[in-house]
C-alpha cells in the first residue's frame, strides 16, 4: 500500500465516523520521543520517520508538521505522497491548531487517540477549537490502526535488572525519595507513565524501544505500595526477586483498569500533564489530580556520584572505538569501498569489541558531502553513498553500555584539502563549542542564556543553525533526556549539578555539506568561584575524541580557544593511548598534536 492509499483508506474511516480531520501524532501511549515499531503511526501512513512530527488529515488536504531538523528528509521523503510538508518554526507556516481555525468551517470535527495526546495538549487543542465552533473528538479506535493490516506486535523483550553498582541507589531508595516528595506535595499516589522515567525508578532495563534501553509499562506509586504494569512474559525470575515485596506486578492490560481503581482508594493524586496522556487522566476521573513535572524527572538528571563515574567509564571506552574508526577510515579511504551504511556498521563493531557494550543510542547518522547537511539524516539502501577521497563526512554516534550513555559528532576531511568556506565554517564552529564548553555560569542558569555562546562566531558572519545545541542525556537510558536543555527554545528549567548535557554546535549548507561537533558535558560545582559563597557552575568534559585540525582555520582563533583545543587534546591523548595498539597510538598522537 502506497503512502497515498494509506491517506485514502486513514479518509474513509474518517468519513464512516463523521470526522473531518485526524491528528497523527508521532508519540505513542507514553509520550516517547522513540517509539516502538508497533506505533509508529505516523512514519508508516506519511514515510516520513524521523523522530519528531504530526500528520493531520482533512477530506482534501494532508500535512506533516515538523521541525528545522528534518526539514531536508522530509521533504525528500514526501515526495509523490500528496503530503505537504509544513517547517515549524518559519513566518509563513501556522501552527496545527491555527491550521486547523483557519481552515474548518464551524460545526466542524477533529479527532485523534487519546492515548497518543498529551493532556496538556489535549487541553490547549479543545480550547482553540472550541473558541472557533470546532469540536474535538476523542474516540477509542485509532483509525491508523484500522487500516495498517500488518502492523506488528507489541515486543515482549525480558527485563533486567540495573544493578546497584551501576546505578548507585537501591529501589528502595527510590521509591523512598518519591514518597517524600509525595509527602510535600499532599498528594496520595503518584502516576508515572514515561518509561525511562519507570526504568529509573524501578532499576529495570529493557529492549521494547530500539536504542533505548526501556520496557512498556505503567508505574503507580502510593503511600505504602507500588504497583508495574507491565507484559507478564517479561519478567524473569531476577526481576521478579529485585522487585520483591517493594513493587506488585500486573499485566500491561491491566492499567487502565488499575488506574481507575486507584482514584476509587486515593483522594490526590499526581500526575505530569505534559507527560501522561489524555487517555490516563480520563482514567482517573473522581480523584483531585495534582499537575506538575514528576520528581523523578529531576532527580533521574542529576546523576549520582556512581553514575558520573559510569558515564566517565563509559566515555573512555567510547574514546577508544573512536579513535579506532578514524584511523581505520583515514587509512581505508580511497583504497577500499567504505559508503555510509558501511562506515556506521564498522564503528558500531569497534564499540561492540569493548566492556559492557549493550548496543547504540540511537542510529547512527552517517552523512558524507551533502548528506551531511540532513541534520538528523538516516542513511538507507537507497540513500546511501560511497565516500570519496575529498569532501566531508559527519558522523554522530554513541552507544549504550551498563554504566553509561554516549552520543559523539565528528565531522572530517576525507580529501588533502578543504575549501576556504568549509574551514571557516567549521572554526567558527568550533570556537562556538568552546566557548560553551569552557563557560562559567551561576547557579540558576537556564540553558537559554547558553545558547548563545555556542552561536556568537557564526552570528557574526550572518550564520546560524536550525536546532538546538544541547540535550540532557540519560545515565544507560534515554540519549535525549529531559527537563534540561540549551537552545532559543528550551525550557525554563534551570541547569543543575549532576546534568549531562551535549554542546552541539553545527552548521549546514543545503547540498553540499555539513558540520557540527558535539560532545557531552558533566555540570559540575566550580569550587573556586564558589569559594565567596555563592554557587557556581561549569561543565567537565566527558567525550574524549580528537576533533580534526585539518579543518581549523587557525588565524581565527584567539589563544584561549587553541589553549583549551591544546588542552583538550593532551587530556584525549593522556586517557586513551594506554589502552590502544601500537598503530592506534601513532594515528592519535598525531591527531592531538599541538595546534
């Protein structure tokens, strides 16, 4: 079935139902960012299937709403779809709810599964539409559903336990911490539905989602019990022994039934409205619900001393699979067939070579030449390329290992030279990753403030990029993690101790290149600026990986740029170089020297 006959038959169940437009979210029952194949809607009746974007269906009109990111893939990937594609954030595109004012007659009907609708959204949707004679219709069939005839499976992956040693607090201990917040709040039982958020809680991992290590489940915490939902042929013997006489068990199934059974026994109740859907708060209709973030949002970000030491350890070996892959790609390139998919195949198997490897954080964007300029560009049989002695290659990538999460972006020359425009893009922004990196910044900072040393060298010369710079990442969980983030857009959340976070400056020009260089940072407590009582912050480093010299225009940097790269390099040099082979050692010591 074509993408055009999926609209077709998404129409006629519209019609059967008296529904003049369905909203397509690209989430699932839990609000993820990465969704497993079973619900990815939204990638199969579009093609489109980056990370981030709604479809919404009219009788003569279909869109897909996404962001600067992915602008490039889609529209390569809606071509001859009959689905316009609508870039978020520019003057000329509404918003969906605007679309949906400006384009309905009164009386006219929305509809959407309020499992896969926030209720936060659900709220703001109902109100817009409302305020035009819309209505907004929340029904129990999700009509993708319907007409996708081989949709798979829900997976039923084995749990497993995260061990103390690596996650540096018991369950217990967790569910005391939440307690005590519950305590604060007044509130009865507390709802969590975003499964890292259960993983960590829980000290459970799982394999539901690709690249991230989670399993679909429900978690409701009270004054003296919890209670997962979760798949029954999920649980081994191990896990069902941690979990204990600390949390009881049901099926999956279950949870709604169990939801509306726990407003019959709790008065209060708290729930995230920005991370539970519609569906859940339905459920708990008759209890007073408290709507804030969740507590485990905040206290999963900021890693405990085991855990940073995790994503130190973590970062180590990823250094070295690294350096292992540049200079097998520098060495290999015009001497053999490398292409994109096969690039990313031999860095995923230097990573799998290493201690405590569990798999990737996520695909690995592999994007040479004007690839490269896709900014979350996923290399397919039909896109992918061969890389050629000239140009360059950017390349984003990380891993998953039992103490830590990476995510690591690379761009580098793969010819003798590079342009003069390639070289002054690149330094200013490397200069940008720097300044950044080496920042100050007092306690209560949002990552907004941020932002804008990571661009200021590219301002300058009338340049920017169209997506963030920074997301938090999780400690063996999730790679974009909230609430913490540095971007024009990010929340108002503060930066807090403990954080990682990732620089990732870039720059793109549409067919021909792209750059950007990420690494990720620890948020640390600077002592010495600390030292007059006032708390202040800086980041550490975690990602160890020469960044390529060859690239840099030197006159542009100032001495304290080449002082920290110089820096940088002696400390990537110092860690890894006793843990590489002769050759390896020789390929580093010359990508760390001096600048």
């Amino acid at each position: 079935m074509q993408v055009s006959d999926r609209i077709k038959a998404v129409r006629k169940e519209m019609n059967e139902r008296g529904l003049d437009a369905w909203l397509v979210p690209s989430t699932d029952p839990h609000l993820s960012e990465y969704v497993p194949a079973c619900w990815q809607r939204r990638a199969w009746v579009s093609g489109f299937d980056g990370s981030a974007g709604d479809v919404l269906i009219t009788a003569k009109f279909a869109g897909l709403w996404t962001d600067g990111r992915y602008f490039l893939q889609a529209a390569e990937q809606l071509k001859g779809s009959g689905i316009t594609l609508m870039k978020m954030g520019t003057a000329a595109v509404p918003s969906i709810n605007d679309f949906l004012v400006g384009k309905l007659k009164p009386g006219a009907v929305v509809g959407c599964d309020p499992q896969v609708l926030s209720a936060s959204r659900a709220a703001t949707l109902q109100d817009d539409l409302k305020s035009a004679g819309l209505k907004l219709k929340l029904g129990t069939a999700n009509l993708v559903d319907r007409v996708w005839a081989d949709q798979p499976t829900l997976p039923r992956e084995p749990l497993r336990v995260q061990p103390r040693r690596y996650s540096g607090e018991t369950l217990a201990r967790r569910l005391s911490r939440v307690r005590a917040e519950m305590k604060v709040t007044g509130t009865d039982a507390h709802v969590l539905s975003a499964l890292d958020a259960i993983m960590w809680v829980t000290n459970l991992r799982g394999r539901d989602v690709e690249c991230n290590p989670v399993a679909i489940s429900y978690l409701t915490i009270e004054k003296k019990q919890a209670t997962l939902y979760v798949d029954p042929a999920q649980l081994t013997p191990a896990v069902q022994k941690h979990l204990g006489r600390h949390v009881q068990l049901r099926p999956y199934r279950e949870a709604g039934k169990g939801l509306k059974q726990l407003a019959t026994r709790c008065d209060h109740i708290w729930v995230d409205a920005g991370n539970s859907t519609r569906w859940v708060i339905d459920r708990l209709k008759g209890a007073e619900l408290y709507s804030a973030m969740s507590c485990v949002t905040y206290m999963k970000s900021r890693k405990n001393g085991v855990e940073q030491d995790g994503m130190r350890a973590a970062h180590v070996r990823d250094g070295v699979a690294m350096v292992r892959f540049l200079r097998w790609l520098d060495e290999s390139i015009g001497r053999e067939k490398i292409t994109e998919i096969s690039a990313a195949d031999q860095l995923e198997r230097f990573r799998a070579e290493g201690d405590l490897f569990q798999g990737l954080s996520f695909r690995t964007i592999s994007g040479y030449a004007a690839h490269g300029a896709i900014i979350h560009y996923s290399v397919d049989e039909q896109s992918d390329v061969e890389l050629k002695p000239r140009g360059l290659y950017l390349v984003d990538s990380g891993a998953q290992y039992l103490d830590g999460t990476t995510d690591i972006t690379r761009t580098v020359l793969l010819g003798k030279s590079a342009t003069r425009e390639q070289r002054d893009r690149f330094t200013r922004v490397l200069m940008g990753h720097i300044e950044l990196g080496r920042s100050r910044f007092p306690v209560g900072t949002r990552g907004l403030r941020l932002d804008t040393l990571a661009r200021m060298y590219l301002w300058q010369a009338g340049l920017d990029y169209q997506h963030g710079t920074g997301h938090g990442v999780g400690a063996h969980l999730n790679v974009h993690e909230g609430p913490m983030a540095i971007g024009p857009r990010c929340s108002g959340e503060p930066l807090q101790e403990g954080q990682v976070l990732s620089n990732e400056p870039g720059y793109y020009e549409d067919g021909a290149y792209g750059i950007r260089i990420e690494n990720l940072l620890l948020i640390q407590v600077d002592e010495k600026l600390s030292a007059n009582g006032a708390l202040w912050h800086r980041f550490e480093d975690l990602t160890l990986c020469p960044i390529d010299q060859r690239l840099i225009e030197p006159r542009l940097l100032t001495d304290a740029h080449r002082e920290w790269l110089d820096a940088y390099h002696r400390r990537v040099q110092k860690t890894l170089s006793p843990l590489l082979g002769k050759e390896d050692r020789r390929w580093l010591r010359d990508a760390c020297r001096p600048l």
